[in-house]
C-alpha cells in the first residue's frame, strides 16, 4: 500500500518528492538497494520495515506535501462483506 500513495502522490506532487529523494529525507532516496522500491525511474522509497516505520514515512511525505495526514483513509472490508457481493 506504501507503493501505491506515493504513486498517487508522485503523480500530483512530483517536484516535492523528486526533493525528498534528492535529499534523502523521510525514507526517500535516488539509490537503489535491495530493501527499497522503486517508485520512478532514480527515485527509491524504503519498504522492508515496519508498519508503524511505513505509517511514519506517509506522515513525512504529507508533511512536506502540505497534505492533511486526514487525506488518507484506509478502508477494510471483512471476508463476509465480499462473499455477499459476489
């Protein structure tokens, strides 16, 4: 899900995270290593970490973003609800 916001992201505010790689900040990076993806081309986001260390990044990104953290919502649905829609 990491992957996948800061794709969403990138596509609004490419200029904000081509910066926080550029300069390393929140889990951002321009090097690839093998506990990072790749989110564009040169452009690396850490993600063989913790949920809470995942949380926190989203956090750092929104921050420098200027996005409210109350922007992103996770919705789940239970097992039962998708049976019913079937």
């Amino acid at each position: 899900m990491l992957i996948q916001v800061c794709g969403h992201i990138l596509l609004e505010k490419r200029s904000t995270i081509e910066w926080l790689c550029a300069n390393e900040k929140c889990s951002f990076s321009t090097t690839p290593e093998e506990w990072r993806r790749e989110l564009a081309p040169g452009m690396y986001v850490w993600t063989d970490n913790s949920t809470a260390t995942k949380i926190n990044i989203l956090h750092g990104m929104f921050e420098e973003c200027n996005i409210p953290a109350s922007e992103l919502v996770f919705e789940f649905r239970s097992e039962q609800e998708g049976e019913d829609e079937e």
